[in-house]
C-alpha cells in the first residue's frame, strides 16, 4: 500500500482544522498558506472529506472549512479511506476482483489478508488527536 500525496495532504489539512478549532470556520487559504499546498490542491481534497462527513463549510467572508466530529473520534483510518482510493496492499484483496484466477488454491492470501488487517487496525487505533499532539511544538523538540 502507498499513501498518495493527496492522503498525505489531506492528513495535514485535517490537522491544520483540528489545531485551529477554535477560530471557527478556517479558510483554505490560510491552510494552504501555513501548509505549503495549493489552494486548488486543497480544493480538490475537500470533496472527499466533506462527503465522508467530516467537515462543514461555510461559504461567504467569514467562509471555510471546520470538523463536524471530535478529533478524539476521527482516526487517520478514516481520513485516508476517505480520500485514497485503495487501502489493501495488493489488488487480489479488492472485493470482485478476479484478475489472478488463482484464488481457491492460492497460499499467500491469507498473509496479504493479514497484513491488510493489521495495517487498518494501526490506521484505526490512531486519533486525529493524536497526530494533533504529536505535532505541538514541545513535542517536537523531545
């Protein structure tokens, strides 16, 4: 499995929100401005995240984007399921994919099985606040 830059990046968008809660609704602009990432980039990764129902938006002057959930009940599994397309570590796994024909007699599936569910229950077990915590500036510096 490889995380896209659009995963990653939604990852930091999601982060920036969370550390800025409490100004309200924040603009993309100022994301993108504090992030490094385009704005037109940040657009596109929105629509994903806003029909996972994780954000709200709000258009207008005092426009943005804000989380709908608590950073305690978001996990980085949610955040990349939402904007990747594909969190199995190899297309055999993909639900009515039949590409290798192999499949009834195949003895590696049950280890990219595994692999795939250890990789979601890491992602899961994972809270947007504590990549928010993660990220402060005194833990950084330790």
């Amino acid at each position: 499995m490889k995380i896209s830059t659009k995963g990653r990046y939604a990852l930091l968008l999601i982060i920036d929100l969370a550390q800025h809660q409490d100004e309200g609704f924040v603009s993309l602009k100022e994301i993108a401005n504090r992030q490094g990432i385009s704005k037109k980039y940040l657009e596109q990764i929105v629509i994903p995240l806003n029909q996972a129902h994780m954000l709200s938006s709000n258009r207008g002057s005092q426009g943005g984007y804000r989380l709908i959930e608590n950073p305690r009940t978001i996990s980085v599994y949610d955040i990349l399921s939402a904007t990747e397309e594909c969190m199995l570590p190899v297309s055999c796994l993909e639900t009515g994919n039949h590409l290798c024909g192999r499949e009834n007699q195949c003895m590696i599936k049950w280890m990219w099985e595994g692999l795939s569910e250890v990789t979601q229950d890491y992602l899961k077990s994972i809270s947007l606040q504590d990549l928010v915590d993660h990220t402060t500036p005194s833990k950084q510096t330790r």
